[in-house]
C-alpha cells in the first residue's frame, strides 16, 4: 500500500532567502491528523485553520526546508493551498466504497462510487 505521494506545487513556496521550493512529499493521513486539531484554539475560533494543521502534519518535505510548519502553509500561495488540499482529499478519500448494480432495463452491471456520503 501506498502512503507517501510526490507532489510539485503550481507556483511554489517562497522561503525568507527568495528560495522557491515546488517539489514535496505527502503522506497519508491518520485518525490523530484528523483530530488532534480540533483541540487547537485557532480551530475552535476559525474552522477554516483546521486545512493549515491539516496539511502541516501530513507534508512530509517540501524542497530544502527541514520542517513544514503552519506558518509555511501560511506562506503559500492560493493556488498551491488548493492543489494541496485537492491532493489531501484524492490520496485520503481514493479507496472510496462503491455500489455495484445492474440496470434494470439493459442488464448492464454499473458501479457507483459513495462520494456523495461526504458531502
């Protein structure tokens, strides 16, 4: 099973040298990275922080910079935020349940992914 994944951001984090760093690592996330969060202030005053921990937690690398902290995602740039957070849910969400029936009328069997249940 696979549970790191290689991602390159769009536009790239711009560390405090001018440095850019696109190129990083994902990791699947665990119960606790789902959790621990909500008992963070910043979350229960603002759920919208929850996404910054979130992907502070699982980003694993991202170019040269030794850690990844709330305060790099903080740093990114809208559109990097959003290929990050589609990547979370995509790599989190991929082994999603699925329905198999078939069609009444043609006798074509059909699989229908459960997405809808997250929403």
């Amino acid at each position: 099973m696979q549970t790191e994944f290689e991602f390159e951001l769009p536009k790239g984090y711009v560390d405090q040298n001018g440095e850019v760093h696109k190129k990083g690592v994902m990791r699947l996330a665990t119960a606790a990275d789902e959790i621990l969060p909500l008992r963070d202030p910043k979350v229960q005053q603002n759920s919208g922080y929850l996404t910054i921990i979130l992907l502070s937690r699982v980003i694993t690398k991202l170019g040269t910079l030794r850690a990844i902290t709330t305060r790099t995602i903080e740093g990114l740039f809208t559109m990097d935020l959003a290929y990050l957070q589609d990547m979370y849910q995509r790599i989190n969400m991929s082994e999603m349940p699925h329905y198999r029936f078939t069609c009444p009328h043609c006798g074509e069997q059909v699989e229908v992914p459960l997405d809808f249940l997250l929403g």
